[in-house]
C-alpha cells in the first residue's frame, strides 16, 4: 500500500476516534464501527434514548475544496443507507427507532464540525 494512502487511512481511523469519543461524552451507546456490506460501509453508529444516530466522518486537512457534508455526495449517501438497511435488518431490535444520518467534518486543528440531519433516507 503507498504511504500517503497508509496515511489517510490513518488520518481517518484518527477523526472517527475523535468523533467516537465526543458521542460517547454525549452518553450515546456505540451500535457499530465500519460496518461494512455489499455496497456500504457506516463508520460510526449510535443509540440514543430514540434514535438510531448513523454518522459518516468525514477528514478534511484543507478547506478550499468544500466542507464535510459537500463531500457526501448522494451516491455516497445512497451506499450509507444501503449498509443502514442492512444494519436494520439484522438487528431487528432496532427497527422501532427513528434513524437520523449526520455528517462530521475533523479538520486539522481537531475542529468537529457536527451536521446533524445531513441527509435523509428516501
């Protein structure tokens, strides 16, 4: 594997510890991490009192090429729901909860920048 991608991998497995972190001080419970299907990966999910929180974390070292949530493009989004479906149907326990997708920028100062309902499932 080529070193700057070895980094960014770093770099992002960095963000999702740092987000991971300020959800659990929010007193959310941690569902998954990577969960990875056919066609989607969610990198971090929670369950609050009454919901299903999916969050996509995303690292951004520059500024000039739009934000986190500019970067989730909707086949991005559509791959988040596709694995969130999968999620539900294993976890039939779930199935009650309203889900809610949020998208979190890291930045290079440790920044979070927290979207809450960054998109919605169709």
């Amino acid at each position: 594997m080529a070193v700057g991608k070895l980094s960014r991998l770093a770099l992002g497995r960095d963000a999702e510890t740092r987000v991971d972190r300020a959800a659990r001080r929010r007193g959310w419970r941690r569902v998954a991490r990577n969960y990875n299907v056919r066609g989607g990966e969610l990198d971090l999910v929670y369950r609050t009192a009454d919901l299903l929180v999916v969050i996509e974390v995303r690292y951004r070292s520059r500024g000039d090429y739009g934000g986190a949530a500019a970067s989730v493009t909707r086949a991005k989004q559509r791959r988040i729901i596709l694995a969130t479906r999968y999620l539900l149907a294993a976890h039939p326990e779930y199935a009650d909860l309203a889900v809610r997708f949020d998208v979190v920028g890291v930045d290079r100062a440790d920044t979070l920048n927290w979207i809450e309902n960054a998109f919605y499932a169709e």
